[in-house]
C-alpha cells in the first residue's frame, strides 16, 4: 500500500513539474511574438 501512495505521488509530482514548464515556455513564446509585433508595427 505504501509503494503505491509512494508512486501515484511521484507521478504527480513529474506532471505538476512539467505542467509549470511548459506554462513558462507558452508565456516566454507569448512575450517574443509581442516583441515582433511591436518591431513590425514601428516600421
């Protein structure tokens, strides 16, 4: 019983982990593409 509490939180724990990474890529991707925009319209 111990090992399976053990590991169902360990999973948990790998896709709360992934989750934020890839939240943090998806906002840095959103900031270049505002970047561009920007450079795009002061031409």
């Amino acid at each position: 019983m111990n090992r399976i509490k053990l590991l169902l939180i360990l999973v948990f724990l790998t896709s709360f982990l992934s989750g934020c990474n890839a939240t943090r890529g998806f906002g840095e991707d959103l900031q270049h593409l505002g970047g561009s925009i920007e450079r795009a319209a002061n031409k």
